[in-house]
C-alpha cells in the first residue's frame, strides 16, 4: 500500500488549509459550476470545501480498512460507467432560494460536470446514485392472487417482481438553510451540533467559511414505479408513500407496529398508479426508531410491556418520552427536498395518516390531493396500540379520532411475545 503523497503531520481542521477558497460553494446557484462542487474527499486536504466526509456514516467504515490496511488510503474510485441510468432534472426547484438544504441537487453529475476537473486530479465524488433493479415482496403476490393488481410485464411481471428505478441520496446540509427550517440561526445549530456530537466536528464552530456539512447519518432511498422522467411533467399523476425505517417491522416482520404493512401498501398503491399511466413514489428515510435508534426502541418496548395495566395507546407516546425525553426526533422539515430534488409540485394521492409529514409536505408547496390511510385488515392486532396512539395524537383518519372508550379497548394487551 503507497502513503508516498501521505503526510505524518496533521493539521487540525479547525485550521484553514492553505487555498481553502479553491473551490467556493454558492448554493442554490442555477448553474452547477457557479455552485461550485461538493467536496468531502480527504485524499487531498487542501481541496476540502465542506465539513465532515463523503460517504456519512460510512466514512467510520472507510477509516477502519485503512486502519486494518485492506484499503489504500489514497485510493480513488473509477467513476467509468457508474453515470446515472435515468436522467434527473435540472428542476427550477433546484435553484428557488431554500427550496432545497438537505442534499445536494447536482449530487448525481460530478462526473458530467467536472469532468475536466476530475481528470485532472480533484477527487469530486457523487452524493446521489441512480440506478435500476427489481423488488420481489410477498405481498405483492399476494396482491395478484386476490386479483388487486394484474401483471403487466413492464412494471408488475408475472413473477410477481416490480420494475423501479433505484435514487440513494446521501445528506449534504447547507448549514444556513436547515437553521433557518428549524427556527434558530446558524451560529445555535453549529454550536448545538458541535457540543451534541462531543466535539466531533470542531469545523462546526471555528470555519464560518465552510457553510455545507456532510453529517454521519443515513440517507434515503427512492423507489420508482413507472417511467422516472415523467415525474415532473404537467399531469403526471404521482402516488407517494414516504416511510421512515422500522428495520424490525420492514425487513423481520414483526406485527408490534404498523411499518411494513403500509409500506408494502404503498408500494402496491405505487404500482396500480404506475400502471395507470401515472407514476409511484416510495421515499424510504433512515431513521430508524423515530430517529431515536434501535436501542431506544427496544428500550420503550420494554418499558410498555412492563408498566401497570399492561401495553396503552394512552400512554404510547409517553413510555417514548420517559425513555428518550422526547417524543418522536423525526422532524420533518427536510423530509419534502427530496420530493422537490424530483421536481414534484403535487402528489394526488399520499399513503401517510402522519400529520408531521403531510404539514411538512404541504407547508413545503407541494400540493396533496387524497391522503390514503392504511386499511384496517392490514393492521395487525397487536398493532392496535400504536394506531389508536398515532390517531388520538392527530394522525389522520376518515372518521373521527379515538375516544377514552376507545382507547381504553386497547389497553392490557399481552404483547410479552415480542
């Protein structure tokens, strides 16, 4: 392994490198190069424009096989081929002032872009990746059989696969922009992630200059049903589900919650648009446990099996809050630039009862038309908690929400199993 173009000194990061301007970012500039590349590479230092490192979470993983020497820490990808099987945007979404703060719009083109530059030794990397494949899910052939949907054998084929075409989207936050959705100003959240990640990032509090951060989290992943490229054009119908991971219900199966039996409706939904002419939508964010992680949520499940009289719906939220002293850490106000990234300006039906997703949807200026709530046999008994919870909460339902009597049903309920 060569370390020949290697230092041993290290220069602490909260330091300016030397020619740090090289390569300034103008976000929300219509022309990519006028908003200058993304850059989080520390192949060579000097170019870095951002805070943190490309690949998020992944960057640990990256550090750990160079430590363990199976990976050359010099080493650059060969982009040859990789460029995106569909095309997506430019949208003028991309370019209205804090549309988009979340990701980086030309995220999937720096090879189309900087080609120049990138041939000639800036190590520019992509942020988002576009690909096609098939999903294979039991339900779906479930689906078939009870005569739901019918194959095509363009979308839905007879094996009961789903032609989509994959988007995976890592995070690149515009610093100045997510403080302003959140309320604060952009000094409090570098500070407050700065001082929550333990000092990871001291860059956060001492390069004013650097305003894109590239933070240690997962992405999202996007599913679509029907020809991508028609997303955005005037009257394309769009069916939408955007699902926050359950790694436990989504992938394992089990019935404590009510993830995977609307996700697997959505997709069901998202095919019937799809072959309708329209096209589907599936957005599936990380994060996992209400952005509390998995271990906080095994945690409240203990602790609602536990408490005296058993599992509640009247006390679902609050197990959560005693727990992790909040209720639910999925904020939603990034959730919609994905959907503006798309160029979507209507979804007509949305699979989602959650109020936080459809305010942030709509408050973003994306118009919903119907909002489609899960289908009560697909609700699995001990799920019941959980909805009756989400409903009395203010999720969306056509009927009115649970009273005390109702909620009080659900009380007791024996979910020691789990």
């Amino acid at each position: 392994m060569t370390t020949s173009n290697r230092s041993t000194h290290i220069r602490l990061t909260s330091h300016p490198e030397p020619g740090a301007a090289r390569w300034p970012i103008r976000w929300g500039a219509a022309d990519p190069r006028e908003r200058g590349p993304v850059i989080g590479t520390v192949t060579n230092p000097a170019d870095r424009n951002v805070i943190g490192a490309n690949g998020g979470a992944y960057s640990l993983y990256r550090a750990l096989a160079i430590a363990g020497r199976a990976l050359n820490p010099l080493a650059r990808p060969d982009l040859t081929n990789t460029h995106p099987v569909v095309p997506v945007g430019p949208h003028p979404q991309w370019a209205e002032p804090d549309r988009i703060v979340s990701l980086d719009p030309w995220g999937h083109m720096p090879g189309e872009v900087f080609a120049r530059e990138i041939a000639t030794g800036t190590d520019i990397r992509p942020t988002i990746a576009i690909t096609k494949a098939r999903l294979g899910l039991p339900e779906i052939l479930a689906a078939i059989g009870a005569h739901r949907l019918a194959p095509d054998g363009t979308i839905l084929h007879p094996s009961g696969d789903i032609s989509v075409t994959k988007i995976a989207v890592d995070p690149v936050w515009h610093l100045p922009g997510v403080a302003k959705r959140f309320g604060t100003t952009e000094t409090a959240l570098r500070r407050t992630l700065f001082e929550q990640t333990g000092g990871m990032f001291p860059e956060l509090v001492t390069r004013p200059d650097m305003q894109v951060f590239l933070p240690p989290i997962g992405g999202c992943t996007v599913y679509i049903m029907g020809e991508a490229e028609r997303i955005a054009a005037p009257g394309t119908r769009i069916a939408c589900r955007v699902h926050d991971e359950c790694n436990g219900s989504d992938v394992f199966g089990s019935d404590i919650c009510t993830c995977r039996p609307y996700l697997t409706h959505g997709i069901e939904e998202c095919v019937r648009e799809a072959q309708a002419g329209g096209v589907g939508v599936i957005v599936y964010n990380r994060k996992e446990g209400r952005a509390l992680g998995e271990v906080t949520k095994f945690l409240v499940y203990n602790a609602r099996k536990r408490q005296e009289g058993g599992d509640s719906a009247a006390t679902y939220f609050e197990r959560t809050e005693c727990v992790a002293g909040v209720q639910d850490a999925r904020f939603q106000q990034l959730m919609p630039d994905v959907l503006h990234w798309l160029g979507i300006r209507r979804i007509d039906r949305l699979m989602s009862m959650s109020n936080m997703k459809y305010d942030a949807i709509t408050g973003s200026g994306i118009e919903v038309g119907e909002r489609v709530p899960i289908p009560p046999e697909l609700i699995p008994p001990d799920a019941s908690v959980e909805i009756e919870a989400k409903k009395a909460a203010g999720y969306y339902t056509p009927g009115d929400a649970p009273d005390a009597a109702a909620l009080d049903a659900v009380k007791g309920r024996d979910l020691d199993r789990f």
